[in-house]
C-alpha cells in the first residue's frame, strides 16, 4: 500500500508538470511578443 501511495504522488507531480508546462511557455510567448510589439510602437512614435 505505501508502494502505490508514492507512486501516485510521484505521477500527481510529473502529470502537473507536464500539464501546466505547455500553458506557461505559450504564456510567456504571448507575453514577450506582446512586449516587443509595444516597445516597437513605442520607439515609432518618437
């Protein structure tokens, strides 16, 4: 019994690493674009 308790904490870790790596890194593509492009505009209007 404390053999599948550690493996399911083991595998609740790894599968919420796994979920929410994706979301984080679209996240931070999203957000250093949307950075770029304001800082660009930003310089234009100068």
């Amino acid at each position: 019994m404390n053999d599948f308790i550690r493996g399911f904490k083991r595998g609740a870790r790894q599968t919420m690493y796994g979920y929410w790596a994706p979301a984080v890194a679209l996240w931070r593509l999203l957000s250093s674009t949307t950075d770029d492009l304001i800082r660009k505009a930003n310089q234009a209007e100068k």
